[in-house]
C-alpha cells in the first residue's frame, strides 16, 4: 500500500472518529477480478480501498474527513465508501450499486 495513502486515510479516521473496516484494498495482479482491473484499477498500485459502512450519519462523517485531509476522489453504496487518492484520475464524487459482485455507477 501507498504510505501517503495510508497516512491520509488513517487522518480521516482519527479526525471521524470511527474505526474503518477496510474491506478491498491492495488487489495484486494475480488477484485482480474483473479483466479493467488489470490496467486501471488505483488497488493495483496501492492507493484506493473501500470502508464498509451501512449508516447514513456514518457515511457522512467518513466522507466528510476524507475531503478534509485532502481526498478528492470518492464513491459511494449502500454498504460501503470507496476512495483513492491516484494522481492519474480526474477528482470526483460519485454513486455506484454493487448487485452480484457487478458494479453499476450511477452519475449524481
């Protein structure tokens, strides 16, 4: 993993207040699950994850400190909060579905 990335994303954690349950992070070459992955995935090259988070008000506050301590990249679920920091890719803020492991990005 990325050490700015980690060092970012453990701010926003002490800033929240709220223990992040990390639940995709690195994904290595041989790991990757989906054939896009494989050249535009930011898990590839340690700099993106996604926190498990079901509450609104959670989801908030999560949100909230990762803009905080300077991310601007950020998707949101039902279930869950992705976020990378990979200087390759535009800033945004986006909504996705996850149904049967297949994601669907929505535009807001």
């Amino acid at each position: 993993m990325d050490r700015e990335f980690l060092f970012m994303l453990d701010q926003a954690r002490h800033l929240c207040k709220i223990k992040f349950k990390i639940v995709k992070g690195y994904v290595s070459p041989d790991g990757q699950t989906r054939k896009n992955e494989l050249n535009r995935s930011s898990h590839l090259i340690g700099r993106a994850c996604e926190i498990f988070c079901k509450n609104s008000y959670k989801r908030y506050r999560i949100m909230t400190a990762l803009l905080e301590v300077g991310f601007t990249r950020i998707g949101f679920a039902d279930d869950r909060i992705y976020v990378d920091n990979d200087d390759l890719k535009p800033d945004a803020i986006w909504h996705f579905r996850v149904t049967n492991k297949k994601f669907y990005i929505s535009p807001i």
